[in-house]
C-alpha cells in the first residue's frame, strides 16, 4: 500500500489521493448492496491524469473502476482496486 500510495502521489497531488482506511470506507458502497473496499480512492482533473492512472493500472496489474455519482444499483461504482472518483471534477460532458 505504501509503494502505491508513492506512485499514485507522483501523479496527483495528495489531497485527492485517499488512502486513509476511513476515507477508504466511505467509498466502499454505492446505491447497491454489494460492498467492497477499494485500495485507493483518486479524484483526476484532467485527461493526462486519468492516462497515467491507467499507465500505473496497467504496470501494477490493479484494476480501477470509475465512479460518478455512485448511484448504481447493480454494483458497478465499487472496486477492490483503484477508485477513480469523477463526482467533483468532471461535470460537463464536451
């Protein structure tokens, strides 16, 4: 945890990388009733961020899932790999 933690760090600064377990918690269930907790929750601002996210994904061999308002109820918003958060700052489609 503490390697990925370093590498997610070199591409976003750290008050959007959640690692703590509590933040970790929070994200941990959307509007379904599946429940899994992710190693990393991660808000990217932009598409460069988003592409070394998947770089880094790719590399580890750790899944991400995205998430935008986490209201799926079949699940699809939760991961037990990287959560990339889109609620904050993605909200106009261009």
């Amino acid at each position: 945890m503490d390697q990925l933690n370093k590498e997610l760090l070199k591409i976003l600064p750290k008050e959007r990388v959640k690692t703590r377990l509590i933040d970790r918690y929070a994200y941990a269930s959307d509007a379904s009733h599946f429940y899994l907790l992710p190693i990393a929750v991660v808000q990217p601002v932009s598409i460069d961020e988003i592409k070394k996210l998947f770089e880094l994904s790719h590399r580890e061999k750790i899944h991400i899932t995205f998430r935008a308002g986490g209201t799926s109820l079949s699940g699809q918003g939760v991961t037990d790999g990287i959560l990339v958060d889109l609620s904050n700052y993605w909200r106009k489609i261009i």
